[in-house]
C-alpha cells in the first residue's frame, strides 16, 4: 500500500504538471490533481501516522471514499451519455449553429475552441443554409473578445461574414445561453456546439433559460479528457445551485 501511494502521488502530480506546462493555464481541474498528488505523497512519507488515523475513523473514511466515487461515476455517466459527437446524428432541420467559447491564444482560438470550431464547420459543409453565432466575451488580459476572434476563424474557413453573429459579452456557459436567446427568433431550430464533456451542463442551463436545441460535441485529446471531466464535475455542481 505504502508504494502505491507513493505511485499515485508521483502520477498525479507529472499528470498535473505536463498539463499546466502545455496549456499555461491553470484550473480547477488541474488544482484537484496537484492536491491528490500532495495528498499521497503525504500519505507515503507518513504512512504510519495515515494508518493509524485510518483505523480509528475507518467506517467515516470509508463512508466518505465510497459516497465520493459514486458520485463522481454518477457525473461521469451523464456527461458520457450526453456526448453526442456523430454530425449525423443530429437535424437535418437547423437553422442556427451556436458556437460556445472555449479559450483563445494569440488573437486564435485555442485546441479546445478550435475543435468545437471545426466541429461546427463539419456541420455546416453538409447544411449549407445554416447561419452562425458565435458566444465568447473578452477574457481577462485580452484585447480581442472571443466571439470576433470565432468569426474571424470562420471566414477564414468559408463561411460568408453575413452568416456569422457575435456575441462577445458573455464570459460564462449560463451568460453564453442568456445572451443568445434574445438574438434568435423563437421557432429558430438551435444546434449547440460545444465540446463533448460540455454538452450535459450546456443543455441543463439551456432549458433553464427557455432554449430548446439540439447539441454537438467535439472531442478532446485523450491527455485532456481527465483535467476537463474532473474540473465539469465542479462546475455542474455550481450550475445546478446557480446558473438559475
């Protein structure tokens, strides 16, 4: 047991740390690995001291290991059946892409925003009636709102700039939403484009703001997938007690 702390500690904190290193941006994702990485490796250079603590509140500390799992399995389970990636598997009916902002580097959209970009390009190759709108305010220590560096991408790429919407005041997923809704008309048929571990709360928020629409998700890389699904689980908690 002593080495496996050991292990999950040097694991979660080179996890942390080679993340941090490529993105420069740290988050709440990241900051639970660097603590879990702490945490074992406290757990390692004090092994007899955590045994001992663990013996006396056993049942507590195996209560509360338990109820945490599940409910991050249950997190899990709803963002993984809300993942929809498949263009195919949605409308042939839409009217409106709306783009969700996902972060910016240099004046160009990041890996995230330049998946749910390309994602929302794939779509419109196929339907090419659909008209744009793009959700993203300007960041902190930005000169360039994320909705114009968004239409700017799109052109660049084919689409006409009297296709394109921006929406650059938002700087949350619940103000991306109540934002949006007073720029479509109310029979618009709305197709969400976000990423994948994003769709679940994106819809949630939607209906609590009065849109109904459709998602898609575009993937993330395999290394990002565990930062951005632990740092969703906090955010849904928030959305579910605030974004109202």
């Amino acid at each position: 047991m002593k080495k496996l702390f050991l292990a999950l500690g040097i694991l979660f904190a080179v996890y942390a740390t080679a993340m941090l290193l490529q993105t420069t941006n740290m988050d709440m994702g990241l900051a639970v690995f660097f603590l879990l990485g702490a945490l074992f490796l406290v757990l390692f250079f004090r092994y007899n001291t955590a045994m001992k603590l663990f013996n006396t509140y056993k049942k507590t500390t195996l209560t509360l290991l338990i109820t945490t799992i599940l409910f991050a399995a249950t997190l899990e389970t709803l963002i993984l059946t809300s993942a929809n990636t498949d263009p195919e598997k949605v409308s042939s009916k839409i009217d409106t892409i709306l783009v969700l902002g996902g972060g910016t580097k240099n004046n160009r959209p990041g890996a995230v925003l330049k998946g749910r970009l390309d994602q929302a390009l794939a779509y419109a190759k196929e339907h090419p009636n659909v008209t744009f709108i793009v959700s993203g305010g300007l960041g902190f220590g930005k000169t360039t709102s994320e909705g114009s560096i968004m239409k700017n991408y799109l052109v660049e790429n084919g689409i006409e700039a009297d296709r394109i919407q921006i929406e650059e005041k938002a700087t949350s997923t619940y103000e991306n939403l109540l934002y949006t809704k007073k720029m479509i008309q109310p029979d618009d048929q709305l197709l969400i484009v976000t990423s994948d571990f994003h769709l679940f709360r994106t819809k949630m928020i939607a209906k609590r703001v009065g849109i109904d629409a459709e998602g898609l998700g575009s993937p993330l890389r395999i290394s990002s997938v565990p930062q951005a699904h632990v740092r969703e689980y906090m955010a849904i908690i928030k959305s579910y007690f605030t974004d109202r």
